[in-house]
C-alpha cells in the first residue's frame, strides 16, 4: 500500500499529528465560482469547471405551495432522480443544461403526479419522483417545479464524473437533525454547491409513530426546515438511514413487519436514492470517475443480532469485493453509526448497538479496508465530530481514519468535550456541524474541515491516504 508518509520517515500516524497542527487555518465560505476552472499543478488535481449565475426560470417562487424544497439524489454521470414532496398535483417539472454562461432548457414534464405508497396501510403519494436520463457527465443542471405561474424553490446539482475523469471533488456530510432548527450550519453548506452532500442518519426521530401519518408529519417537518431546503436545493443527496427514521435502536422483532414497511416506504418517499442492488436496496455505489468510489452501507437494517452479523453477509461481500476490486483513488465509505474502537471513551456503554457490540464482522471489515489505499471512513449518529482511527495503535485498523460528522441539531454529546483525550482521537468537539471534503485524487489527499453554525471551521485537517 502506498504511504508518502513512509518517504519522509514518519508514520502514517506522526503526519496526520503534523497535519492536524499546521491545519488549523481559517476557513472562509468557499461561495459558487470559488477558484473554479483553475489550472492544477502537476502535484494538483484541476478544479471543476465554472458555472453559470443561478438559473432564473421565471414564475414566482411560493413556499406555501411547495414549502419541502426539491431533492435531488445519486447523481451518477448520465442520470439523477428528483423527488417533489407535495400535498397537491399535478405540476410540470423543467430540467435547464449549463452551455458555457448560459441555461438551458433541456426537459419539460407536464401532468406529473405522485407516486403511490407501497404499503397497504396507506397507498396514497405524497411525491413526484422523476428519473432523469441521457445526462451529460460533469455537468451542471437546475431543475424546478412549476403549478402556473408559482413555483418551488431552484435546485441545482451536478452530474458525477465519467469513466476515467479526474478533478478535485468537494463533498459535505452531516447527520442527526432533530432540534436546533433551522440548522444554521448547513445555510453554509448551501453556499458552497458542493458536488454532493451525505445525511448518514436520523434526519427524522420518528420514535414512537406507527403509522404513515405519524411518519409522514416528521418528515414534514424536517424537510421544510430551511437548513435542509437550501442544502438541498444546493446539490445533490446521497442518503442512508440509522434507528430513529423507524424507532430508537430497532430491530425488526421489535418494530415488527408492518410498521418496518411503512417507515421504510416514508423514507423512499422522503429522500431520493437509487435502488442497491441487493437486500435491503439501501446500500450502494456512486462512482464519480477515477477520483472516488462512494459505498453507502445500511448498518442497521440488516443485522442479525443472534448470529453476531452486523451486516448481511450479502451486504458485507459486495463491501469486501467492491473495495478491493475498485480502481477509484479514494473509496469513501458512508457509514450511519461508527466502525471505530470506542472502548476507550465508553468502555462497554451502548456498544451492542454499535460495531463494537459485533466484533466478528467488525475484525473482517477493518482488517480488509486497512489494506486498501485510499480508504476513508465516514459517519454520524453519536452526536459529536470527531477525527480519529478506527483503532489504537497496534489494532489492524491503526492507521485507517473515520470522520465523524454532525450532529446539525440533535442534542449535543458532551462526552466529546469532558473526554481527557487519547492519541486514537486527534480530534473531537460536540458543536453542531456539518463537514466538507476536498478530495485530490493527484496528491492522495483529502482536506477534512468541520464547521459550524456561525461557519466558522472547528477544525481543519489534510489527511495523506
């Protein structure tokens, strides 16, 4: 495995310790257009390519009539699906092209509808969901909803790279937003137009609901919340669940089949995902050219807590053999609770609900992914960011880096501000946060920075992988 630490005679460890203390530089709102189509060194990967000012379609933009935003997910080079949350239809969706300076209308789509539940408590819809083909690779597009003259908001997105493309590709993940509305951190999100944005979990806490109505009225609420409008309308989602989109720590002996059906198909609704290619359909993969692979996992609705199994061992050979067969620079895995050894902070507190509480699936999955150049790890659901290897020295996952990110509003977990600290966890902090992502496929790094709701970054780190 190629280390560039090694050269200079230092650890993979020592440079990331280097790296953390030279890193803690201010961080300015990276706004649209910010050094975009700039020329890379031959150390550098180049930017994307520059985009057009923000579309204007016309028509007047009326939150009342479309108070949800518009979603947009897995944006892949040729294809994206658009997910319309709405209590009245039809509309026209039309779908405008970045051409140089200028947009471009490129789809109309009158009459459209939404699409049933598949669930027998309830067969109604409450989204439009459009599959949109024949995209072009690398390219910015904006799309919008129109009932006459009103309209939703714009959203902007951007198709992933081909086969073979290289550039720097800047992502944004967060998790757990419940409270703390209207989640401050993310309106600086939005300003960035990343080139995706991950939610790992916990968008809703639909603890307790039992029927479609119940889940429905959460997700509601969060999605009109304006934090996850703009973000939305900024890029597009790559999405997985944790515990609280069904019921706190669930499993399906304790949720049972019907209400597991309908949290699952209100969270199909909500969010738009491509279908997986297998199991639960929620785990997946987004290529983005040579530059990265991003595997989306479901670590909780496949696990088996009798046989130990955290995931499916379906789900766990597709993670294994995808890793190791990949030829992306960076694989970026999107985890919903972490992989990493907390034992240090929390002894046995809480880990029959993390990896920690199935140590024979977590042996396989860090022992492998510790051989892969180019691994890294990100996550949610403990409340707190944090920077940090999976395991302590001398572990099998020493050297392999897990990015904690979130909480954008759920209560914060002040374990990560009383804990003394270890030199396993270079970095962590309970502020309310999202994280952005700059990844370099010609210089092997990613730039890992957490900021919070003023924008301001808590922290800011190079890592070599």
């Amino acid at each position: 495995m190629r280390d560039s630490t090694r050269a200079r005679g230092w650890s993979r460890r020592q440079a990331l310790s280097v790296g953390a203390a030279a890193g803690l530089v201010p961080f300015g709102c990276r706004g649209k257009g910010a050094d975009s189509g700039a020329e890379a060194s031959p150390d550098t990967a180049p930017e994307r390519s520059p985009e057009p000012a923000p579309w204007n379609p016309g028509g007047t933009e009326d939150t009342v009539r479309f108070p949800f935003g518009v979603h947009v997910g897995d944006a892949s080079p040729t294809t994206a699906r658009v997910h319309l949350r709405t209590h009245s239809a039809p509309v026209t969706m039309v779908l405008a092209e970045a051409q140089g300076s200028a947009w471009v209308e490129v789809d109309r789509r009158d009459g459209l509808t939404t699409a049933a539940l598949p669930v027998d408590a309830d067969p109604s819809g409450m989204a439009v969901v459009v599959r949109l083909e024949g995209l072009n690779p690398d390219t910015a597009y904006s799309v919008v909803f129109f009932d006459g003259d009103t309209r939703s908001v714009v959203a902007r997105f951007r198709t992933a790279l081909d086969t073979g493309g290289v550039r720097k590709v800047v992502f944004g993940s967060t998790s757990c937003f419940g409270g703390n509305a209207p989640w401050p951190s993310l309106f600086y999100a939005a300003d960035e137009q990343l080139d995706f944005f991950c939610m790992l979990g916990d968008t809703v806490y639909a603890d307790g609901s039992e029927d479609v109505a119940d889940y429905r009225a959460h997700w509601d609420a969060a999605l009109a919340t304006e934090g996850l409008v703009r973000v939305a309308a900024s890029t597009s989602l790559v999405v997985t669940w944790d515990d609280h989109e069904v019921d706190n720590n669930w499993d399906l002996a304790s949720v049972g089949v019907d209400r597991y059906n309908i949290a699952r198909a209100c969270f199909d609704e909500a969010l738009p995902r491509d279908e997986g290619p297998g199991g639960t359909g929620v785990w997946r993969v987004l290529r983005w050219g040579d530059t990265l692979d991003v595997f989306v996992l479901d670590g909780r609705a496949e696990r088996e807590r009798a046989t130990g199994k955290y995931l499916s061992d379906e789900q766990l050979a597709w993670l294994l053999d995808g890793v190791r067969t990949s030829t992306a620079r960076f694989k970026i895995i999107l985890n919903s609770v972490p992989i990493t050894d907390l034992t240090v902070m929390f002894s046995t507190l809480g880990a029959e609900d993390r990896w920690d509480g199935f140590p024979t699936t977590r042996t396989e999955v860090v022992a492998a992914l510790a051989e892969v150049e180019g691994v890294l790890i990100v996550t949610g659901d403990v409340h707190y960011g944090q920077v940090g290897y999976v395991d302590p020295a001398g572990g099998a996952g020493e050297n392999l880096v897990e990015v904690f990110t979130g909480p954008a509003g759920s209560f914060a977990n002040i374990a990560a501000d009383l804990f003394t600290g270890d030199p396993q966890y270079i970095w962590m902090s309970s502020a309310w946060n999202w994280c952005r992502f700059e990844c370099d496929p010609v210089a092997g790094t990613v730039r890992v920075t957490h900021i919070g709701d003023d924008g301001a970054a808590l922290h800011d780190i190079t890592l070599s992988l």
